[in-house]
C-alpha cells in the first residue's frame, strides 16, 4: 500500500503524520502543483491532498490509485465524471473546522465594531499616557444587544452563528441561499430584507452556482451605512471590486474576511489598498485552522483510510 501527501503544508508542521506510517509506505511533499502531481502518484494507492485538482490530467498516469482523501470539507476539486468512471473513490472530511470558524466569526466581527485596532494604537503610540482623562470617546462602538444579525447560509457554521449571536441579545434572521433550509428556531427572510435589515451580515454558504457573485454592488447599497460583513464562507461569493468601492465610499461601516477570490491574495486585489483596520480585517483562510482542527482533520483522514481498507464507506462522496 503506497500513500502520498501532495500538499502537508496545508496541515501544519505540528501536526503528527506519523500514525498513516503504519499503513504501509508513505511519502509526503510539503506542497504539489498540477505538473508534478502526475509523476508524484504514478503509483499511488491512495492520496491525501487538499487544494491541487483530480481531474485527466492529474490522475490519468495513477494506474493503481483507489482512494483519494480531501483535507476538508469541499469537494470542487475533483472532476466525478472521471473518478466515478475510473471507480476511484473520493472522501471528505466534515465538521472538523466548526467551532474553530464560529470562534474566529466573532473575532473578526469584534476587532471591527469596538474599534480595537485604533484603541490599541492609541495606547502603544503613547497618547494614552498623554491623556487628561482615563477612557476616549474618540471612535465611537456600540452593544450588540439588540442588534440584528444576518446569517447567509444556515449550515452548521451558520446555525453555530446564530446560536452564539442570540446568547449576545441579537435577533436572528437568516437567508437559505439553497432555498431548501428551513429552520423554525430563526426567521427566515428574503435577501433584500436580510441585506436592508441586518446590522450585522455573515456569510457561511457554500460556493456554487447560486452563489458566486451574491454580493455585488446593489447588494451592498442596499445595506445599512452603520452595518458589518463578514465573509467565512468563499470568496467569490462577495465581489471584491464592490467591497472596495463600499467601504472606501462608507457605504458600509466595515467589512472581516478570511477568504478571497484568489488566496494567496494577490497584489491587484481593489482590497489590498485599504489599510484602514477599523473599516477592513482579512485573515489569510485560518478561521478553519485552529491546532485543534487540524489535528481532527488529520484523525478524520486517517479514520476515512482505515474505512475504506476495511471494506466500509466512511465520508465517500460521489458527486
């Protein structure tokens, strides 16, 4: 049994890989684009891997390939027309990340509403010790109590969210991008109503084809000025260009991100320019990537392998 890691960067280096050494010979590569994963698991059994994609190209030379194993819950990566074809089975990795993401929600949305960035550097630039007084109203924040709070998307991230927010004194309402979610607990609404309403929005929706593109430009004018966007769900579903123009025109209060279009974030991204922090925080993808979900991801790919050699379907995906 040969077992290859294409990309073991995406895991961490304080991850313990060790364990898969017991199922057989198992090479790992710290990172693998599309060109070197075809020689890289010519006679693979099994690959682990998490961003480069399974599709012809990649896989044709991998003649004794059975499994292949996602660090992560999406499955946009694999072309199914050719691995069902090719009776290669694919397996995911879910609810690893959720409380990790729900945590790091609340952190991007906090740095931005208390302004923490300005009272932070209002304390280490020295002027509070300059001060005449013990606060500063300078920037002013206000409670979340009795706030709205929009959720786009109410998986079990969203619904994680939402349960969260209402402990705060938040009224929830949520928009089912699907348009099959249907949960009592909150108030479903339309997306004009949730954008129109909602203090605070946070996006939690897989990418598809509903999706991309969701938020653009009439989405954003049509949200309060004083209003917050988080976007932890993908990056294309939230219009970069629009978020910029937004938040460099006040359109919105701010706006906390951990995904992008492109990541790593490249240079001409219309967000790079802004480097006002109390109206915009990205994250470089790591709501997800708490020691202790990365450690469960790894467990979680090892337990998919032991139960696809004994024989059983464990997170197998067809579609």
């Amino acid at each position: 049994m040969k077992i290859v890691f294409l990309e073991t960067d995406t895991l961490g280096d304080d991850v313990d890989l060790s364990p898969f050494d017991k199922l057989g010979e198992v090479i790992k590569y710290p990172a693998s684009n599309r060109e070197q994963c075809a020689s890289r698991i010519s006679d693979a059994d099994i690959i682990i891997v998490n961003k480069v994609p399974m599709y012809e190209k990649t896989l044709s030379q991998a003649k004794n390939l059975k499994l292949i194993c996602i660090t992560g819950t999406g499955t946009n990566i694999v072309d199914f027309d050719y691995t069902n074809a090719r009776k290669i089975a694919v397996a995911n990795v879910k609810s690893y990340s959720t409380q990790s993401v729900i945590q790091h929600t609340f952190a991007l949305f906090f740095y931005l509403y208390e302004k923490l960035s300005y009272y932070d550097n209002f304390v280490k630039s020295g002027d509070y010790i300059r001060s005449d007084i013990f606060s500063h109203f300078t920037m002013k924040f206000h409670e979340l109590y009795g706030k709205t709070w929009g959720i786009i998307g109410l998986g079990e991230i969203g619904r994680g969210v939402a349960e969260v927010a209402k402990l705060f004194g938040c009224k929830i309402i949520y928009y089912s991008t699907s348009g099959k979610n249907q949960n009592p607990n909150y108030e479903q609404v339309d997306l004009d109503t949730l954008l129109e309403t909602s203090d605070v929005v946070s996006i939690h929706a897989p990418l598809n084809d509903k999706t991309r593109d969701l938020i653009n430009e009439n989405e954003l004018r049509k949200m309060k000025k004083s209003a917050i966007l988080l976007n932890l769900g993908r990056g294309p579903i939230l219009n970069e260009d629009a978020l910029a123009k937004a938040l460099k025109e006040d359109w919105i209060a701010g706006a906390g991100l951990d995904v992008l279009t492109k990541e790593p974030m490249v240079a001409s991204n219309p967000l790079f320019e802004i480097k006002d922090s109390t109206k915009l925080i990205i994250t470089p993808h790591i709501a997800w990537a708490t020691v202790e979900a990365r450690k469960r991801v790894t467990e979680e790919v090892y337990k998919n392998i032991l139960a696809f050699l004994n024989g059983e379907e464990r997170n197998i995906v067809r579609s």
